[in-house]
C-alpha cells in the first residue's frame, strides 16, 4: 500500500493517575483499523505501564494493563522500550510483562524490543507521524 | 435502560450494554437476546462464550476482524466468516455478542 | 527528515525538556511553550546549561508572548536561543516534515 504511513505512539508517563496512557491505549486499538504502519514507544516514567502484575482493584480504577498483550491481535507489533528509562527507574526486562504476536506461521514472537536513547531517537527520527502521549 | 431478571433491576447504559459486568449470567443473556430478537443457539454461545474468554484475558471487547480472526484459530475456518457471524447475530456480531456476553461495546467498532 | 519538538512544561516541574533534548537529533528544532518557557532564563544556570550544550546540533526556540505573560523579558532569555512570535511558531512547524510534543 503506498499510503501507507509510520505512525509511532510515544509514551512517557505513568499509569493510573492521569488518563493519558489509557487514552493512547484507546487510540491505538482504535487506529489499527487504518492499516498503518505502527509502532509504540516507551520511555520516561512511561516505561511503568508495561510492568507486569499491575492490581488496580485498591485504587477502585479498571486494570487496562491487560489490553497490551492484546496488541498482536490488531497487528501491533512493534514496541519499542527504552533501556536509559528502565534504569533510571530500577527496573529491568525481566521486570515487564511478556507482549507477543503471531506471524503468518502462527508462529508467536516476541513484541518488546529494549533500546537504547540513541536509537529511540532515530527511531522517532524516521516517522511520518508521531503521537504524544 | 436496564433489564428486569428475577426480580431485580440491571442496570444497563442506553445502547442496552451491561453497566455492571459481574451481574451477567447465562439467564440474564437469555433476556438480552429476546430484547435483541436474537434466538440462542449452540452456535451462538459459542461465540458469546469465546467473546466472555477473551475479555477475562485481556480485558477488553474485541474488534470484529480481530474476534474473526480469533475464532478462526479456534473453531475453524467456516465459523469465522463474517458471513457466518452476521447471520447469527444480524446487527453486527461485535456490537450484539458483546451486549449479550455482557461486555462494553468494543472498542474501535466503527 | 527534520523534526520540530516542542516542550509546553517547566523543566524545574518534570522532565520533558531534559528528554526532548536528549532525543533531538542535529538539524531538529526545539521549541519551549506555555509553561516552559520559565526554563528559558540566562539565570537558571542548570537548565541553562542543558540548552547550551543542546545548541551547536540543534536549534532553540522560545515563544515570546509565553514569555511576556510571565513577566520574562527576552534580554533574559539564554544567549543563542531565539525568540519568536505566533508566525514564528507557524513557521517553525511549516519548516519541518513533522512535529512532536513532549508533554
């Protein structure tokens, strides 16, 4: 498809208490109907709404974190997690929870991919179309 | 609007969906459907059960392609065509299933 | 493919302007809005600091009626960084294939 453009959600805060990273969620699931070129980005405090195991019953919130291992089913595959940021913060891979797609095999791959700031910035770089978040 | 089940009131949001999801139960999808003029057969749990799956996994109301897609895997290719799902549920299967399995309406139904 | 990042928040308040410039690449634009623009100051010598050694690859930019709302006269404003006006901002954008917003 020749229109077809690179759009990369870019997400930088935590979960819960601002509704932006819901809001992205809900815009990605609703622009997979276009058939685009899609990537997510994570970075800053936004590296906090891949942690795994996330219980949001106490806060009296829905518990969205479950729509990202959803993402393959609407061809999103591509996320893209910024190492600096986990670090930062403490964190590492281990401490996030697992994303896959299938290709057309059937076959599940993994979805996450760790990157350094240098290539989260060419990767921004080489967008048609970036969304904030 | 809501629904009258066994002498209660559930509520329901003005499309019909369900605003509290613990109350659905196989009884209440049964008055749901009637409201929906749609008749409950095998098939029909079939989908509304797979629908019921996938939201207790991921929290969330699949879009059509994505239910098609889905069913595809799990219960072969002739029970996942469009076709298929639209003459069980006439007025789109995302949109009818859902409200009958109790779900929101889902999202990036457009 | 040159990006225009803007930055609407105050760097003493979080860190959106610290990430914008760490993810700028040579020949990007960043543009300080709305509440960032009290980073902007010559005198805040941390966030000073972070533009000037932003600025041989990138480009600084800050709005000016941002700036005179909050009572910050442009001779203030970091030496290299340029001021400029809504056409300015319209420019700007015009000028790159895209824009982004560090929020």
């Amino acid at each position: 498809m020749s229109d077809t453009k690179r759009f990369l959600y870019v997400n930088r805060k935590a979960p819960h208490g601002t509704i932006y990273a819901l809001e992205s969620l809900e815009v990605v699931l609703i622009g997979a109907a276009f058939e685009q070129d899609v990537s997510l980005a994570f970075l800053d405090d936004g590296v906090f709404q891949l942690i795994k195991k996330q219980a949001t019953t106490g806060i009296g919130v829905k518990n969205f974190a479950p729509v990202y291992r959803a993402l393959g089913d609407y061809d999103v595959k591509k996320i893209f997690v910024e190492r600096e940021s986990l670090e930062e913060r403490g964190l590492s891979e281990d401490d996030l929870m697992e994303i896959v797609h299938e290709d057309d095999e059937e076959e599940e791959h993994n979805s996450i991919e760790i990157v350094d700031r240098a290539r989260m910035a060419e990767i921004m770089a080489a967008q048609d179309v970036i969304l904030s978040f | 609007m809501g629904y009258q089940w066994n002498g209660q009131e559930i509520a329901a949001d003005e499309e019909g969906y369900l605003t509290d999801l613990s109350q659905w139960n196989p009884e209440l999808a049964l008055l749901i459907a009637e409201d929906e003029k749609v008749a409950m057969t095998d098939e029909h749990w079939e989908v509304v059960n797979f629908l019921r799956e996938y939201y207790d996994e991921y929290q969330i109301a699949p879009a059509i392609r994505v239910l098609t897609k889905a069913l595809k895997k799990k219960l072969g290719e002739e029970k996942s065509t469009n076709k298929y799902l639209y003459d069980l549920f006439p007025y789109g299967p995302a949109k009818q299933a859902c409200k009958i399995a109790g779900l929101p309406k889902p999202t990036g139904c457009v | 493919m040159s990006t225009l990042h803007t930055v609407n928040k105050s760097p003493f308040e979080r860190g959106s302007l610290a990430s914008a410039l760490a993810h700028a690449l040579p020949g990007d634009a960043v543009l300080l809005i709305e509440d960032a623009v009290v980073g902007a100051r010559a005198a805040a010598s941390k966030t000073a600091e972070m533009m000037k050694a932003a600025m041989p690859a990138c480009s600084l930019y800050v709005l000016g009626p941002d700036l005179s709302a909050r009572g910050i006269p442009s001779t203030d404003v970091v030496e290299g960084v340029t001021v400029v006006d809504y056409p300015g901002f319209v420019d700007l954008v015009a000028g790159h294939d895209k824009t982004q917003a560090w929020l």
